[in-house]
C-alpha cells in the first residue's frame, strides 16, 4: 500500500515514518524521567476485511483503505498522527492523551466504522478492533509496538472492540509461545511426552468392564501431566492437531488390539474422540483401517466419538461422508449430547449408533424427581430411535444406580475410575473381565478404586486450571 502512503501525503506516513516517530515520543518519555503516561499508540484494524476483498474484489478493497484513511484521520485530535502499519491495519500516535479521552476516541472509531465507508458506489460496513497501549520510558520501541499489538490480539478475540495492553499480557504471550513451540517440538520428535490415559466404560447389562475411551494427555519436562483443554487448542495453533488424532488412532487400535488378546473378550471397545475438523476431512476411514492393520482390533471395536458440533456445523457434504463411513461399518457416537444444538428430533437422521449423555444431566439427579425424569426420558427416546446410551460423568453410587434402574447401556464416570494409566486399566479393570467379576455386584468396593486413582486426577485438574 506504498501508494496509499504517497497519496494521503501529511497525514498518512509509512510504517518507517511510524518508527521514527515513536523512537522520538519514547526519548521524549525518557527525557520527562517520571514515567509518566502521556502518549499513547492505538492500533485500528478493519475486521475480516478479505470478506470486502471477496466479495467486492481487490480494486474496492483497496480504495476502501484509501477512504477509511481520510474517514479515520477526521475523528483524530489534531494533534494525534495516523500510519498506514500494513495491510487493513492503521496505527495511530495520540500524544498526551489521558485514558478517558482515549476511550471516547475509540468509541468514536468504531461506531463511524459501524456506519459504512462509501467506495463509489457502494456503501460497506465495517467494524474494528483496537488495541491500545500507553508509551512509557522503560519501554523500547519494539515493546511498544508488540504491546499495542497483544492489546489487538485481545481485541480481535472477539472482534468490534477496544483492548488496553496489560503487563500481564506479555508474560501469558510469551508463556503462551513457549508452550506451544515446546508442544510442536515434541510432536515432530516422535510425540515426546504425548500419552493415552483410558477411563473403563461399564456395561449394566453385562454388569462388567466392557472397554474404554481413550484420553489425550501430555507430560512436560517438569514431569506434570497436561489435560486435553490446555493442549488441543496449544496443537491447533500450531498446526500439529491432526499429526496428533493420527497418532491416537494409532496407539489406542493397537493398544485396543493387545487388550482383545489378554482377556480374550472379542467385544471389547476402543472409543477414540475425533475432532468436528477431522470428521468432515477426506481419508479418515484410510487412516483407521491403516492404525487397525496388524492388530487384533476390528472395525467394531472401534467407536468414534464426535461432538454434536461435528454433525451440526458440517455442510451436506460432510454429512454424506460421515454416512459413508457409517456404511463402511465405522461406529459413531455423539459425545457429550446435550450440550450442542441437535434436538432429539434431529438426531432420528444422523449417522450414528450411539449417544453419550453429558454429564451436565447427571448432576443432582439424586434428589431432584424432575432431573431424573429428564434423563430417563432422554435414554428412553434414545432407544427408541436405536441407539446405544452411555452416560458420562457418573459420580456417585446413588447415580449409578439410579442410571442403571433408567436404563442407561453403559456408564462411564469418576465414581469408577478417572481416566488412568494403561497399567492401572490393565490391573483395575481388564482382569476383572477375565475373572468374571461382576461389578454391579460390588459398588462400594469400586468406590475404593476410585479414591485410589484420585491422585492422578487431582494432578490432571490442577494443571488444567494453571
Ligand atoms: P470427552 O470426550 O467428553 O471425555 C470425557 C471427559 O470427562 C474427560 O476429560 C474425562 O476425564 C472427564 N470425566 C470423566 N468422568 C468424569 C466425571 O465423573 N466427572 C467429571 N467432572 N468429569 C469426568 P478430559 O480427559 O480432560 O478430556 C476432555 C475432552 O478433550 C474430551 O471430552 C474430548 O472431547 C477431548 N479429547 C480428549 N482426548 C482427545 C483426543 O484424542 N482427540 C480429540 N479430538 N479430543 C480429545
Ligand atoms: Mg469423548
Ligand atoms: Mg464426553
């Protein structure tokens, strides 16, 4: 946009102006000694603005860059200086400013931007985010700059807003970026530090330990483990998601497979989470059928578990491709069900097998009629329509029972076990399939599994809520 810069000469410089500028408003700040906040940089930067390029094509994105310069500069001090940063981004300098004045002027910004840009003949509408930060004598330039920009970066989370920079801001970005380099490090050095924990999923019918779900975990170099909210989102940032389902796939069917030998139960299911991306890419079934190759597991010991996410926000054609996994005999479930947006009505058309009740349900039903009611009435609607119910997040006895005498196929809950080691899986709970043990017969002793495995997730939440 160097020609923007030429065409709006006086009032809009280029990014080497911009610096020259600031190196003096922070020599200035040095030279007051008191550390005082006067000036100010507030980054303006036009939302989604390759939809305007789309849409109305490159030639009127760029004359509305031309027309917001002039638009922007009308609703400055005259005092304040405007820069053209890059791109859809504008900086501007706004010299002794105190933080009210400065509010009012990005409200002011944005609301203008609300009202449209006229390009010929055409009227867009826009909107902004805006990141602000104050200049201050123990600041470099360059710190400066990367403020103002953790300010937007705050801003654009949601979008059509103003964000101040906060010191601490800067050490959650950096602990940020150190997380998630450390994390795709390790991904690319053979999944260092990446595990599966597995929580036994129990069938009421059977009364015993019919198979597992599969977990997501990370150990740090501090030897912590890390739960799933913390890393997925780290992985997603940093592109390295997808290598990672693979791999789980791949360790959970051969895992699956070894345990089909040990205890001899044929039956025995692997559930595996796939993520709404995943499920819609092409190729998922090549990658189960390639992570199955070589291993005791089939086809039907393997559910996969997406959210009602992945069946609502995919398009007609994702729909088709998961029922052409459905049809290749590929086993899905709903995780989590109720806390999407499918209606019972919905679910009659999806390509799945089995629901998983979230555990959001389960809570208080031991003393409210109208809760337990709501369930029941839920399990019962899902069997109607054929389906298998698993219920998560089962705590306590009572609710076992409760959901057992409900009719719920499977219960799966810390009351049993929090997800664990493949040691303890194996010990715990797989020798209770070769023994024959009934669980159902026993659920105050199972309770002792439970506050014996209490360690590993205390460990697991702490460091999710770091
Ligand atoms: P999810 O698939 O719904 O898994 C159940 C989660 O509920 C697990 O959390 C489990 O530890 C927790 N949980 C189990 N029983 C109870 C209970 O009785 N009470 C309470 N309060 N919680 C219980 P976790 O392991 O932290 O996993 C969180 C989510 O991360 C999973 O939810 C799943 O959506 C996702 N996830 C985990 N591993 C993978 C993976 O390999 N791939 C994908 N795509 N997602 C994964
Ligand atoms: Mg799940
Ligand atoms: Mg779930």
């Amino acid at each position: 946009m160097g020609e923007l810069v030429i065409k709006q000469e006086g009032t809009v410089v280029n990014r080497i102006g911009f610096h020259q500028e600031l190196r003096d408003a922070v020599a200035r700040q040095a030279c007051a000694g008191n550390g005082d906040v006067i000036d100010h940089i507030v980054m303006v930067d036009i939302d989604d603005f390759g939809y305007v390029n789309s849409i109305h094509g490159l030639a009127i994105g760029d004359a509305l860059l031309v027309e917001y310069a002039t638009l922007l500069g009308e609703l400055l001090p005259s005092n304040a200086k405007l820069y053209h940063f890059e791109s859809n981004l504008f900086v501007i300098y706004l010299p002794i400013a105190d933080k009210v004045s400065v509010i009012q002027m990005c409200d002011q910004i944005r609301l203008r931007s609300l009202s449209g840009v006229q390009v010929n003949e055409v009227l867009i509408r826009i909107t902004v985010s805006i990141g602000v930060t104050d200049i201050t004598a123990d600041n470099t330039v360059d710190d400066v700059v990367v403020n103002a920009e953790l300010a937007l970066r705050k801003a654009k989370l949601q979008k059509n807003k103003t964000d101040f920079y906060m010191p601490a801001d800067r050490a959650a970005y950096i602990a940020r970026l150190n997380f998630e380099t450390e994390l795709r490090d390790c991904v690319i050095d053979n999944f260092r530090g990446f595990e599966i924990f597995y929580q036994p999923l129990f069938s009421t019918s059977l009364s015993m330990c019919i198979g597992c779900e599969a977990l997501l975990r990370w150990r740090g170099s501090n030897n912590r483990i890390v739960a799933p909210a913390v890393i997925i989102p780290a992985l997603q940032n940093v592109g390295m998601f997808n290598e990672v389902e693979s791999w789980v796939f791949k360790i959970a069917a051969k895992q699956c497979g070894e345990w089909i030998d040990l205890t001899g139960y044929k039956e025995f299911v692997m559930n595996i989470n796939v993520s709404p991306k995943r499920a819609a890419q092409p190729g998922l079934l090549d990658e189960i059928m390639s992570a199955l190759e070589g291993t005791s597991t089939t086809l039907s010991n393997v559910f996969l578990e997406l959210t009602e996410d992945s069946f609502i926000m995919v398009n007609k054609a994702n729909m088709v491709a998961l029922g052409e996994l459905r049809d290749n005999g590929v086993l899905l479930a709903i995780d989590d069900f109720g806390t999407g947006y499918s209606s019972l009505g919905y679910l009659k058309n999806l390509p799945i097998c089995e629901l998983k009740i979230d555990r959001s349900f389960v809570r208080g039903i031991e003393t409210s009629p109208s809760g337990r009611e709501f369930i029941g009435t839920i399990i019962t609607m899902a069997h109607i329509l054929g389906f298998t119910v698993c219920v998560e997040g089962v705590e306590t006895l009572d609710q076992a029972r409760i959901l057992t005498a409900l009719n719920a196929d499977i219960l799966q809950g810390y009351y049993f076990s929090p997800p664990v080691h493949k040691e303890i899986m194996a010990k715990r709970f797989l020798s209770t399939i070769t023994s024959g043990e009934k669980f159902l017969e026993r659920f105050d002793e199972m309770r002792g599994n439970r506050l014996a495995a209490r360690g590993l997730e205390n460990e697991v939440d702490e460091i999710a809520r770091s």
